[in-house]
C-alpha cells in the first residue's frame, strides 16, 4: 500500500464520524498513528455564524482532535430557530418561510428539510403537498419535492390504493385505476376472471366499468357476486362524495372496505402496519376542507403520475428532503433542520457516552450543509406511538450561543 518509501497521507474529520454501526468508529483516526499532523481549519462553504454555531456544538466532544475552524465568508444572518405548539405547526411555520426565500430569488434547489429519521418527513411532506405558491403569473397548489433515500408518500402503495378509488369514483371509466383496487383488499377475484372481463370488454369494444356491471355469462356465480360487491361499493361512495364532506366520505370508504385488511394482508409487522395506517390517515387529512373530488384530483400532489415523475425528477426544480446521514457531503444555501427535540437528537436509542458523542457530531454535519442561511425548528408536542407527547428542545440547542441566534415568533400558519 505505501511502496518502497513507506509514506502514507490520511485524510480524515473526526468532527464528521458519523457511522460507527458501520464500523467506520471514530477511535480508528483518533488513535491513527503520524509523525505530522496538517489541520485544515479554513471553510469555504458557510458563513461564519453558522460555522461559530457549529464549532460551538462540536467543542462539547471530549473525543477529538483539537482544532478551530474558522470561515472565509462573511458573517452572514442570524440563525432563525422556530418553536412550534405542535408538529404541524412547525411543518407550515418551515413551508412559510421556504416561500420566503422563493420570492427572494432562490431556487427550490437550493433549499433542504433535514431530519434525523425518516418518519419525520411525513408533516412537512403534507404541508408541501398543500401550500400554494405563485409560478409566472398563476397560483399553484404543491411545491415540488424529492427524497433522497426514502420513497415519497404519493409513491407509497397504500397512498396509490386510495387515490385510484378516488379517481374511479370521480370517473369509472378510469380502467387503470379499476384494476389497480378491484381486488385491494382480496374480494375473491381471480386474475383469470379478470382476464375474461377485459377481453370481454375489448372484443365488445365497452368500457370496462360497463363490463363489470354486466359481465360475460362464463363468469363463476361466486365471482359474479364478488364483481357486483365492487360495483356496489363504488356506485354507494359516489353518493357519499356528493353528499358528505369529502374527508368524511373517505374515512367511510376505508371502513365499509376494510381496507385495514388489505394493510394486514401486506405486511406482517405491526410497527409497519401503523406506518401504513399514518399514512392512510394523512391522505384523509389532505381532504378537509376541500370542496370538489374533482378539483382535488386535478390539482393534488397525491394524484402525480410516478413514472412521468421520476422522469422529470432529475431536471424539474425541487425542494430537497433528506436524513442527517444522508446529507454528509453535500451543501445546499438554505437548510432547514427540523424535529430537534431530545428524543430525536440525541435519539433516546442513543444512551452512552460515545453515542452520544455521535449525535453530537451528526448535528455538527447537519449545521454544516448550510451555506448562507440556517434554520432551526421544534415542537413542543409531538406523536409518539399514536400519542401526543411533551418535547423538550435538544439538549445540543443549548451549547449554541444565543448570539448566533434569533428566535421567531410563533405566527399561526394555515
């Protein structure tokens, strides 16, 4: 490895270990063995607020090499910390100020949600999916997003469950989103038989909701029953979407088809099971207040095309979402780190002394994304196993000096 001369040159951050349940342990460059030390200290990415915050958390670590990072940039804006009432507070209070640094110039691109765990993007997910915004000369409901490393909710198959119901009761000639819940959950309709209906329904030249309601002779008595159980139910939410709120309509569908079963049948574990169920909820929530099926379907987030998507996804400006983890080696001018409540950062799996260490140093890199302006955000209440629950604000918080910070007004949002 070092040939004839046996010279070596590591480079390496202790600051930024972050993966010691990889094995990349942070003993490895602590204990790392050299005759010259060479600190590269100077940062060309942030400003030096957001690099004093960072160098001030990260000073609370026993083990590290010493060192004193400093910033070639200006001084730049304080750090803006929000403290929300509850979760989805926090989520819009963040959309709110995304729409802010939009109309001040900045690309969605340029701006990121960091969370310590992935469960955390569900809020800010909805409140992306519900803000409306001004592109050229229109209003638009959604601003555009992407995950990296995780699958966005309208991707979610409970999600697509849900809005194909959606789109064939707003329009049963809608024959993908047919055969996509003709069976979800299991009604005991097997693919031959569906076989014989689409043929049948292509040979007749008919829709294929028509087919369902008078379907070919040679179609078992059983099947028969099961096929007019489907037509029935679609035919029964139609006239609730017309005379129920439509969030209400929803939530009546989901029971009458017990599409809890359909959850159940798919996964085994019950912690995935109340993922799904979350999920499900949400897509309910995204309903209140809305006042055409139609419309909603038109203009919602929830109602992209998944394919169409991920072929733009690489060219169409969005707002980046992603882990702490999986945001080491990138920047982004505007970051956002969201959910920074003791029980998340430092994570209460995380108890020692070197994990929490490890937090520390996650925090460190998460500051260290944002390259002119940083915003910090909690909640004083959030969802823990299906219970609203007291939060107290990141113990790391408070190794930050209050100089480098200014804290926002709680302003009711939406």
């Amino acid at each position: 490895l070092t040939g004839p001369n046996g010279n070596l040159c590591v480079v390496g951050d202790d600051d930024q270990s972050i993966y010691s349940w990889r094995g990349a342990e942070v003993k490895h460059i602590l204990n790392f063995k050299a005759d010259h030390i060479v600190k590269l200290e100077e940062n060309y990415r942030s400003t030096k607020t957001i690099l004093n915050a960072a160098a001030s958390v990260i000073a609370n670590n026993e083990h590290r090499h010493d060192k004193t990072i400093f910033s070639a940039g200006s001084i730049g804006t304080p750090i803006e910390v929000f403290h929300t009432p509850t979760e989805l507070d926090e989520a819009r209070s963040i959309i709110e100020r995304l729409l802010h640094f939009k109309n001040q110039g900045y690309a969605w691109s340029d701006m990121a949600i960091l969370y310590r765990t992935n469960i955390l993007a569900r809020n800010f997910e909805i409140a992306l999916m519900e803000a409306s915004w001004k592109r050229e000369d229109s209003w638009v409901r959604g601003i555009p997003y992407q995950i990296f490393g995780g699958t966005e909710l309208y991707e979610r198959s409970e999600v697509k469950d849900l809005m194909a119901y959606l789109r064939v009761i707003s329009n049963p000639q809608d024959a993908e989103a047919i055969l996509r819940i003709i069976n979800t959950p299991r009604r005991g309709i097997a693919a031959s038989t569906l076989d014989k209906i689409t043929s049948y329904n292509r040979s007749e030249n008919i829709p294929l909701w028509h087919a369902l309601q008078n379907p070919p002779s040679d179609i078992a008595p059983r099947a028969k029953s099961a096929i007019s159980s489907f037509v029935h139910t679609i035919k029964q939410a139609q006239e609730d979407f017309k005379s129920k709120p439509l969030d209400t309509a929803l939530r009546d569908l989901i029971l009458s088809t017990d599409y809890k079963r359909a959850i159940e049948e798919e996964v085994k574990s019950e912690k995935m099971r109340a993922f799904k169920m979350q999920n499900v909820t949400e897509v309910v929530q995204t309903l209140k207040d809305q006042t055409s099926l139609r419309d909603f379907l038109s203009t919602s987030m929830l109602n992209r095309n998944p394919v169409k998507d991920r072929h733009h996804k690489q060219t169409e400006d969005r707002v980046n979402m992603l882990t702490f983890h999986s945001a080491k080696g990138l920047e982004f001018p505007v970051c956002f780190l969201v959910g920074l409540e003791d029980h998340i950062l430092p994570h209460d799996k995380r108890e020692g002394l070197n994990e929490i260490e490890e937090e520390r140093r996650l925090f460190y890199v998460a500051i260290t994304r944002a390259k002119e302006h940083l915003t910090l955000s909690m909640s004083r209440n959030r969802k823990r196993y299906g219970k609203d629950t007291p939060s107290i604000p990141s113990r790391f918080l408070f190794e930050i000096p209050k100089e480098l910070m200014k804290v926002v007004p709680f302003r009711k949002v939406g």
